[in-house]
C-alpha cells in the first residue's frame, strides 16, 4: 500500500519502472537520510519522523509521475506535499533556505544512484520528469519556507473587525432602548439580545485565535493522550453515517500513539464535512488511516469538483477563508481548514491536499505517532 493509494483507483495503471520505484522505496529513504545525516548539520540531530516528514509521500507522487497515462502530471502540479514540507522545515528545525534545497537535491540524486544500483533504466522521458517533480517541489518548499515567516495580522485585523461589526452594533442598540426604558418587561428580552450577541461575538472570538495562533508565534494547548486513531476514525464515520447515510468508507490498520484526542477528532469532523459539503453527492468518502517511518497518516477522499491549483495554499489561510466564505454566501467563517492545519502542526505534523477532477480530493494530516516531544517545539516568534 502507497500513500497515495486511497485515491482514485481508477487513474490508471503504473509503469514497470514506476513499481521498481516504489519497490526500492525503502532504500532510496534509508540512504537519502544518511547522506542528509552526513552532508546538511541541520539535519544531523533531527530525530526521524521529523526528518523523514512528507518525504514518503513525495517519493510515492514522484514515481506515480514517470507512468505514461496516469492522471498525475509533475509531482507537485496537483498537491501540496512539498509546501507543507516547506512550511515545517520553517516550524520545526533550524533550517535555512539553502538545507531545504540541499534535501531536495541530495534526493535527487540518491534516487538515480539506488535505481542505477538496482538495475532500474530510466527512459528519457522518465529522467526528465523525476527532473522536472523535483525541481517543482523545491519551487513549491522554498515558497512555503519564506511564507511560514511572514506574518499578515493586517488581514486577520480586517477580517476580524468586518465580521464582529453586525453583533457589536445589535448589542449597542439594545443597550441604547434599555438606557431610554423604564419598563422591566421590555428590559428583559433587550438584555437577553445583549447577551446572545455578546455571546457570539465570543465564539467567533475563540474559534479565530484557535485557527490564528500561529500568526501570533503561539501553540495550541494540547491535551496528549494515548488512543487508537483508527478507533477515532470509525467513531467520526459512524456519527457522520447516522447523519448523511451510509456514504463513509473506513480503511487501515491499527495505530495506536499519542495526540489531542478531541482536538483530532474536530479536525476529522471537519475534513469529512468539508467532503460531504464539496464532494460528488451520493459517492462515498473514504477515511484512511496508515503509518509508516514512526508517523501516521489520517486521508479523508472525496470524489467530485477538484480545488483549483491556485487556491490550494489560500484555503488553510484564515484571511483568504474568510472572505471567500462571504463572497460565496457561506456560513461562518470557513476556518475549518486552518484549524485543521494548526492542530496538525501543533502534534509536530502537517496537513496536505491533493486534487483533480480524475482523483477527486484528499486531505492528509501526517504526523508523529508520539506526538509528546513536538507540542512545545519553538515557533518563529520564539
């Protein structure tokens, strides 16, 4: 089973290089760290979920993209990998701009050294795409790394302010009548107005500082715990069938580790009702779970219309969430995704989206399985 494998099985089927690829997965990873371990002093102490990161799945998109008639073009024309990865690097390491490209290139060439090893002839055409995935994920990391240090609390202030207007003035307006009243009885329901708006405004309040506190340089407050993601899952897909019908399809193993449970159980609810909003009515949504080098994957996949390439990054961004959620009637403030994101990278992992109109959408959080040595990792404004 590849990471990717919980996608489209329709896409197509894989070249003989493509499997050979997959097949020396473990041994392109193995070598790929040691040389990183080696050459990169960034990389020398990093323990090794948080080096090997979203390499696997890198690698698994890289060889899907050498097989004629697949669905996937350029490794990174279509996901979001190696800007998550990008992203992490920023959070989690001290790296510099030139590691991250030093990563890239030292995979680079390990994978042509293993497959040479191995007997694997690559056809023209194969070289330049292996080229042309990874040339694209540097692009995609470098931009993610300068991203993850630029702050736009400008927006977030615009977006707060515009939203919170509404129930600010109705209060006003009920204290101004109770201020003119006299009679207790029109009191009452002008206080109680006070107090719902007052009361949603505080809402609002809260779920925009859990969706923004890394734009402040701050964590979110985990409460680590030993459970059985799987079991997590299947509750989070039980809940949903008994709400939309039997539509939710659960896949995987075991894996049992440490995170937040009910801050993951938020973020499933929110990916699978993302999917059930945004996908193919009436076509099932699958939930998977795997692990693999010490971290585990969460997919939500729904078929159906894919997220366009250029708003891939913009939909786990709090500012461009929330005024696409007005500009297209939605309600709320379309921080479900960004919300996601924070959990994730708050257990030291990340989330990740892959999209088109043949493979319909996954969403990934990827992760430590003990998360308990990453929920204190420094920030940027630290």
């Amino acid at each position: 089973m590849t990471l990717t494998s919980n996608e489209n099985p329709n896409g197509g089927e894989l070249s003989a290089n493509a499997k050979r690829m997959l097949e020396l997965r473990e041994a392109v990873l193995q070598a790929w760290s040691l040389r990183l371990r080696a050459t990169v002093k960034e990389a020398e102490n990093l323990s090794h979920p948080i080096l090997i990161n979203t390499f696997p799945c890198l690698y698994d998109r890289i060889a899907e993209a050498i097989s004629p008639g697949r669905a996937r073009g350029a490794e990174t024309d279509t996901n979001t990998v190696a800007a998550e990865h990008g992203g992490e690097r920023a959070r989690l390491t001290n790296y510099n701009a030139q590691a991250v490209v030093s990563e890239y290139q030292l995979l680079r060439w390990t994978i042509f050294d293993v497959l040479k090893e191995h007997g694997v002839q690559l056809g023209g055409e194969e070289f330049s795409s292996i080229n042309a995935s990874i040339d694209n994920a540097i692009r995609d990391a470098i931009n993610a790394f300068a991203l993850a240090q630029l702050a736009l609390r400008e927006r977030f202030v615009a977006a707060l302010t515009h939203d919170l207007r509404n129930p600010l003035a109705t209060a006003m307006a009920a204290a101004d009548l109770i201020k003119h009243s006299t009679d207790p009885e029109q009191m009452r329901p002008l206080a109680d107005r006070i107090m719902n708006n007052l009361d949603r405004m505080d809402g609002m309040i809260q779920n925009l500082l859990d969706a923004m506190v890394f734009h402040t340089g701050e964590r979110l407050s985990l409460s680590i715990e030993a459970f059985d993601m799987l079991e997590l899952v299947r509750e989070v897909a039980e809940q949903f069938a008994s709400v939309h019908g039997a539509l939710f399809e659960v896949q995987g193993s075991t894996v049992a580790g440490y995170w937040d449970r009910d801050a993951l159980r938020r973020c499933i609810e929110n990916l699978a009702g993302n999917a059930v909003k945004h996908g193919a009515k009436g076509r099932p949504v699958r939930l998977s779970v795997a692990a693999l080098h010490e971290r585990v994957a969460v997919s939500v996949h729904n078929e159906g219309p894919p997220i366009l390439p250029e708003r891939m990054e913009s939909v786990f961004q709090v500012f461009q969430r929330a005024v696409s959620a007005r500009e297209e009637g939605s309600r709320g403030w379309g921080i479900g995704l960004p919300y996601v994101r924070g959990v994730a990278e708050s257990h030291g992992g990340s989330v990740t989206v892959d999209s088109t109109a043949q493979r319909g959408t996954t969403f990934t959080i990827d992760m430590p399985i003990d998360s308990r040595p990453f929920q204190y990792a420094p920030t940027l404004a630290e």
